[in-house]
C-alpha cells in the first residue's frame, strides 16, 4: 500500500523525530543485512541475558493462568514487593510498561501546554520528546565535561521559571554514567525548597550499576517526597529489557493521576513480566556484583584505548555502561564539521556504529555502549583507531 492521502500528523507530535539511536541503530542493520561487517556499540542494552530462576518465574505463572488483565498501577505482589523495598506504601508506587512508560504518564499527567522541565544536557534522548509529546517545553541546560556533565544549584536556580513544573534529573546518567553525590544532591534540593511550585523526577534506573557510591533522592531529601517521583525499573540491572517493566515511586496524588492516564492507554503492564519483576527483585541477588565487576573490566579497557587514541578525551564514568567522549580534536583532524558526521562516516566507511552526542543535547562528543562482550570492544576500538589513522576525505568526491 502507498501513503495516506489522508493522514496528517497532528501538531502534537509534528516535530518528533525518530530516535537518533534507532536511526543508527536500523542503519546498521540494514547494512548487516546487505553483508557489510558491522560492529554495533550503540544500544542501551546489557548483553547478558535475563536470569534464568526470572524466566522459569514467568512460566510457572504463565501455566498458573496468570493470564488475565492486571491491575492497572500493577499486581499486588509486585507493588509490596517494590513498596517495601523502598519504605513506601502501596499507593506510593505505579508499575508501568517500562521505565518510559512512567515517564510518559508522569509529563501527560501534569503538563498543560507551554509548561516547563528544566532538564541537563546530556540528557536520555527521549526526556524531550517526552516532554514535548506532552505539549511541554524542554528547558535544556547544558552541563560540559568540565562541569562533569552535572547541574549546579547555581545554573538550576537560573533556569527555573514560573512556569516550570519538573527538573528532570538522571543518575547514574545515560549517556555520560555521572552520579549526582549525596553533598550535591542536597545542594540542588536546596534551590527546589525555594521553588515549592517545582517537581522532581530522578530516573535511577542505572541504579544497581553504579561503580561508586550512588544515593538515592528520596533518601537523601526526604523533605522533598510530596514532590518527588523515583523512576527505575528492571530492564538494565537484571537484563530484562524486553520484559517491559519500570515503576514510579511518588505521593499518592501524583500516582493516582499517572494510573488514570495508563489506564486509558495500556492498562496494567504484562502479567507474567510482573511475575518475573518480583522473581528479579525477591530472588538471589549475587548477579548483580557479579556483572557489575564484568562491566567495570569493560569500562576500564574502553576508557584507556580511548584516551590513547589522538582527538579524544574520555571521562571515567562513575555508573551505566556508557562512555561520552569529548571528540572535537578528532572531528577537527578528520574535517568533520560535527559528531553527526563523525559517527555517519564512521558507520559507512568502518562498519561501526556509535550514537552522536547531538542526539543526547551535547555535540561535539559520541556515546559508546560497552554493554557488549570484550571481544566486540576490542573489534569497535580497533575500527575507530584505523578511522582516526586515515587521513580525511577529499571534500566534494
Ligand atoms: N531511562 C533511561 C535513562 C534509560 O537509559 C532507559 C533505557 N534506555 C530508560 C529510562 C527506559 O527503560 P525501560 O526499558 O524501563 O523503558
């Protein structure tokens, strides 16, 4: 079948673009499909798979005829389970399809048009779609390298306005892996108390991936918790991406308004992947160190082949699994004018796929995911050393 002669998008969504994660992403793929050799470090997904005691929970509740429609804010089990984890009550937690789908309901529950949410950049690419899907303003402010890709009480205080509704926060941070200290946490607490018309989301879904201390928000300013929503979920701890399930930690008001707008738009999340979530959750929980240590080995060796490499300097990052390198001085000697070229000329004449800073709000840089075995890291490493030793292209050929 052509196009539609009738449809138009609506103005809601007239500028959204598809991810420019998904674009490299399928990119790849269509030149895999074509025979190149492809190396893919782009996708926020852990290589592991999801543990197996998870995947036997799921069956035996699939053949316990857990088949039926849950509850819209999730199943009893799993809403306990992540209450009392948390010290929280039942009524304080939403389970949704995903981490996304929480960050969705919360901006379509709360955002009238030309409301804003101040977020840092680098920031996860959908925080703004999300937002502007909502029929709200993204306010991004920019946090460099220097700055170790955090906001400072001083820059939030600058962007907050009357008509700011949220500050979005992230940590441990995708795409840089920055963790927000319990002293800096504080700090930024200290503006929003000034602010009282101001929410806080902080999405901690590379919580349990945290290669140095990591606080929690919510505990940190408890005195913020009437106006605080927690995000997290168990798709990067536990590799369970696929499953699709998150969960919102927040005041009883601010819940019941993200349940009404699930409920009308999915309903409660996969039954038998709520039975699993409380398996991952419940079960042993040795894995995650375990995994853990696997990933820092992998993180250590991206960031010193990196730093070795001429053009690019490569903080250490303190959770996640990614790396967001400064590649100006690369980009410079390759005649690129931007990270967007790099990584298209990179992907085309390399066969390696890597996401431009751009897509997270902060050119001049690239992330790498090293949620991929040695083996591909070291191939990946090897392409991008061989690109940098390549003189640049003669311009217009
Ligand atoms: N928040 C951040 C910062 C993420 O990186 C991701 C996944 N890339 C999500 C949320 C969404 O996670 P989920 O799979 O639970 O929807």
């Amino acid at each position: 079948m052509t196009a539609s002669q009738a449809f138009r998008r609506s103005a809601r969504i007239a500028s959204l673009e598809i991810s420019e994660i998904v674009q490299i992403t399928e990119r790849a793929a269509s030149l895999r499909a074509e025979g190149a050799d492809i190396v893919a470090l782009s996708t926020g997904e852990p290589d592991f798979p999801t543990p197996p005691h998870v995947v036997e929970a799921a069956h035996q509740a699939a053949l316990a005829g857990r088949t039926k429609y849950p509850a819209t804010l999730g199943t009893p089990e799993l809403r306990d389970l992540i209450a009392s984890q948390n010290g929280v009550g039942r009524a304080n937690v939403i389970v949704s399809t995903g981490a996304k789908q929480v960050l969705a309901n919360a901006m379509l529950a709360s955002l009238d048009p030309g409301d804003e949410v101040v977020m840092p950049a680098p920031y996860w690419t959908s925080y703004s779609d999300i937002v502007a899907l909502a029929g709200g303003n993204p306010v991004v402010v920019p946090c460099t390298m220097e700055a170790g890709f955090r906001i400072t009480p001083e820059r939030l205080d600058a962007a907050i306005t009357p008509r700011t509704r949220w500050v979005m926060l992230n940590s441990p941070s995708n795409p840089t892996g920055a963790i927000y200290s319990r002293d800096e946490l504080r700090a930024l607490a200290g503006v929003l108390k000034r602010h009282p018309h101001v929410m806080v989301l902080v999405d901690e879904i590379y919580d349990h991936l945290s290669f140095t201390d990591f606080a929690s928000m919510r505990e940190v300013v408890p005195e913020l918790s009437d106006r605080m929503l927690i995000v997290n979920g168990v798709s990067k701890a536990y590799a369970m991406t696929g499953w699709r399930i998150g969960w919102g930690i927040g005041p009883t008001d601010m819940i019941a308004a993200l349940g009404a707008v699930q409920g009308q738009i999915t309903s409660g999340a996969s039954s038998i992947s709520q039975a699993a979530a409380v398996a991952a959750l419940s079960g042993p929980q040795e894995l995650l160190a375990e995994r853990l240590a696997i990933l820092r080995d992998r993180r250590d060796l991206v960031v010193s082949r990196l730093n070795a490499m001429p053009g690019i300097t490569c903080p250490v990052p303190d959770g996640a699994f990614y790396v967001f390198p400064d590649v100006t001085g690369a980009m410079a000697a390759k005649g690129l004018a931007t990270c967007a070229e790099f990584c298209t000329s990179l992907l085309e004449t390399q066969g390696l796929a890597l996401v431009p800073g751009r897509a997270f709000g902060l050119p001049g840089h690239l992330r790498l995911s090293f949620a991929y075995s040695q083996a591909n890291l070291e191939a990946g490493l090897d392409r991008l050393e061989r690109f940098l030793s390549r003189p640049p292209e003669p311009a217009g050929e």
